[in-house]
C-alpha cells in the first residue's frame, strides 16, 4: 500500500504544489521493525521528501508498546517523516504522550467542534490550542462542515481544519483537478 501510494503521489500535482501526503499507520505497523527501512527506500525511490509525508496515528490505538513506538517514530522523525495524533480527545487521552512523543500535528476530534457552543467545551478547545501551539506543534481541528466553523478556527488561531467544508474524501485525479483549478478554500 505505501508503494502504491507514494507512486500516485510522485505522479501528481500534489507533489509539485508542495501539498503533503497523509498516512494512517497503526502502532501495529510501527511495531515492524522493517517500516523505517520500507518508508525510507519508498521515499528514496519516488524522490519524495520525508517532510512531506505526514504518518497519522490514532490516538486511542496506543497501547502498552508505546515506549518501543515511541523509538521507532524517532528514528522515523530524524529522518525527516511528519507525525500526527489523530482524533485527540476522543478516547482517553493522555497530555504525556504530547510532551514524550516527536509529533508534529495533533488532530483535535470532531466532536469538540460539534460542541462548540458548550462553554466548557470552548473552554477545552481554546486552551487545546493554545497548550499545542505552545508545545511548538501544529493543531488541526476536524469535522469542519460550513463557513461558520471555518471562521470560528480562523478566531481561535487553529492551524489547520479538515472536514466537508473544505472537501469530501476524492479520488486522486479529482482531488489534483481541485488543486489546479483552486477549488478548495485553503485559507
């Protein structure tokens, strides 16, 4: 599958607009001790920059080999990878692995966007920014639907939002043919 995807990758728009390739990878497949060699040589042979590939990692998939990940993600790290945890908050959550582990971006859950106008939901998204941002990481706010939303990150000063407001999931051609013609709101 990662040779696969690099391959569509190195072949589109994408690559030379400088839009980066996110990957869900489980800690199982972090667990294999051939994934650094396999994402290092995929990356090599496509002439893609590590910089440019983001590894996502669900949050709530952690388990009891997280120091042995952790490692692994280092390793992957030095090497220039990006790495995000996805959905933050949803399950249990734990602020350590944002101050142990070498993660770039944190994904906030949608489901603090969904209650936003709770007040101590806003109050737990305000200093989720803040605390991240602090942390020298980038914040993405998920399940971004209409123009609201999108202005409500904008105050907030998230980095990042995903979700249906800016485009649903496409295809690889589809989404190179919004990219050319600028049909995604990026800002």
């Amino acid at each position: 599958m990662i040779w696969e995807t690099f391959r569509y990758y190195e072949n589109s728009i994408l690559k030379s607009e400088n839009i980066s390739l996110s990957l869900n990878i489980s800690p199982k497949q972090l667990g294999d001790k051939n994934i650094f060699p396999l994402l290092k040589e995929a990356s090599n042979f496509y002439k893609i920059q590590p910089s440019h590939i983001i590894l996502e990692i669900v949050e709530d998939s952690f388990d009891s080999r997280e120091p042995q990940i952790g490692k692994v993600i280092t390793s992957l790290k030095d090497y220039g990878f990006k790495f995000a945890i996805d959905d933050f908050g949803k399950g249990y959550s734990s602020l350590g692995r944002l101050i142990h582990l070498p993660i770039d971006y944190i994904k906030l859950d949608k489901i603090f966007l969904f209650n936003y106008f709770q007040t101590s939901t806003r109050a737990v998204i305000t200093s989720m920014v803040n605390l991240v941002q602090a942390m020298g990481k980038a914040i993405i706010v998920e399940g971004v639907e209409n123009e609201i939303q999108h202005k409500l990150l904008r105050e907030l000063n998230c980095n990042f939002g995903q979700g249906y407001y800016y485009s649903h999931p496409v295809e690889i051609d589809l989404a190179e043919k919004l990219v050319r013609n600028k049909e995604i709101p990026f800002s």
